[in-house]
C-alpha cells in the first residue's frame, strides 16, 4: 500500500521538471536568447510561445499513452511516468504562455 502512495509524487515531480525546463527553456539558452542573438537584441512577444508547441505534443503522446496504459492495466509506475510527463507540458505550456503575456 505504501508503493501506490508514492503515485501522488508523480505530479509533484513533474511539475517541478516542467518548471524548471520551462524556464530554462526561455530563459538561460533557449529559443528567446537566440532570437535575441540573431535579431540585434530584440525579442517578440510571440517568440516565447514556440515551446508550447512542443509542450502540447509532449502533453498529447503522454495522454495517448496513459490512456493505453489505464485500458490495458499495465504496471501503476507506467502510469505514475505519463502522468508526470503530462505534468511537466502543462507546466512548460504555462510558463510559456505567461511569458508570453508579460512580454506583451
């Protein structure tokens, strides 16, 4: 019983990886910095949205994939992994959508 209740770290854990890449993402060598390199030191707001992009096709296959999971009763840590993988997209989706809007 004990196992199973480490299933509720799974989202804690992937919040935290979701927030962290999702900031370092945009802030410390991501997409932001080399379009600031490439285009004289200026930033478009609708820069910071192309990891959403990539986050949303992180978000899609993790859900496709616990859904196989949850039909087909694989092993509950099989679950706990989407399920933090889903996490962490939603986390980097909304890092970068509030980037996005304090750039705006």
């Amino acid at each position: 019983m004990q196992s199973i209740g480490f299933l509720y770290l799974a989202g804690i854990i992937g919040s935290l990886v979701g927030e962290v890449s999702g900031h370092w993402m945009h802030d410390a060598k991501g997409v932001g910095h080399y379009f600031m390199r490439r285009h004289d030191g200026r930033i478009d707001p609708e820069v910071r949205l192309y990891h959403s992009y990539l986050a949303s096709l992180l978000m899609a296959v993790a859900l496709l994939a616990l859904g196989f999971a949850l039909q087909n009763v694989w092993h509950y840590m099989i679950d706990a992994v989407f399920y933090g993988v889903q996490i962490a997209g939603i986390m980097i989706t909304t890092t970068a959508v509030n980037a996005y809007l304090l750039d705006s």
